[in-house]
C-alpha cells in the first residue's frame, strides 16, 4: 500500500545515473520534489513516460521543483537509458539494498521484483501533496501531475 497524502515522505539516499548520491532531504526547504517510480528502463511504457517528461522538463526541473525518477536498475544501465534517449534529470537507482526505497513508499512489488508505476508529489517541507499509483502497464497521465504541482 503507497503512502498516503499528508504523509511525511520517508528520507533516501540513492546513487543516480551518474554515480552521485541523491538523498530527499537536500531538497527539503528549497524545492517541491516530484519523485517518480517507474519498472525498469528500456521498456515501452517507461521509455514513453520519462520521454514525455524530458519533452516537458521546464515543468519539472526549475527553480521551484525537482524531478526525481526511481527504478530498481543499476546505475550503470540508467546511465546508458539517460544518455540513449537524452535524459537530462536524476535517474536513482534502488537497486540495493534491492527494492528499499521502493518498500519504503509502498510500491514494490514482489513478485515482479520492482517498483510500480508511483508518483509521489512532496512539498518543500517534505510531505506528500499528492500520489497516484499505477499498475505495470498503465502509463500515467502526465497532466494530472502538473495540476497538482500547480496547487503547491
């Protein structure tokens, strides 16, 4: 079951597609973090998703907001995804311990061995305003993300 809105949105530390550490609370008082877990990289529906993102990327990384993607893949493949197909945000890997962050927020599922299609938006002060889960093979509606961000 993921978190529910008005949660306080549990801390990470993560290595992103550049073997960087990524934790949550460096954003915390400075930007609204939309924290985004998808299945795995190079697959259809998560190459369409993060590709819709990059197309739209002023929404999702500025001075306000910070694009976070999740998946349970290692750094090494994220990387060659992000440089394949011209991603230009962090790309987390929850790889191990496996599926930790992903258990954290409540969408990893175990019998596939990765996370589901969650997005969590949290504010500045590091609580959730807004979440939608989807299963593996529904893309999520990338309007209703930027609305919510609106509300914010």
């Amino acid at each position: 079951m993921a978190i529910e809105v008005g949660t306080k949105a549990p801390d990470f530390e993560l290595k992103d597609n550049h073997g960087r550490t990524v934790r949550l609370s460096d954003f915390h008082g400075e930007k609204n973090v939309v924290l985004l877990f998808y299945p795995f990289a190079f697959t259809g529906v998560c190459t369409g998703e993060l590709c819709e993102l990059r197309d739209n990327l002023p929404t999702f990384v500025n001075d306000d907001t910070q694009l976070l993607a999740v998946s349970n893949d290692s750094i090494h493949t994220l990387r060659v995804f992000a440089e394949q197909e011209g991603l230009d945000y962090p790309l987390l890997s929850d790889f191990w311990k496996h599926g930790e962050t992903s258990r954290a927020y409540g969408v990893f599922d175990e019998d596939k061995g990765c996370a589901v299609r969650g997005t969590f938006i949290i504010d500045k002060e590091g609580v959730v305003r807004w979440t939608v889960v989807n299963a593996l093979p529904d893309a999520r509606d990338l309007d209703a993300y930027v609305k919510a961000l609106q509300t914010l």
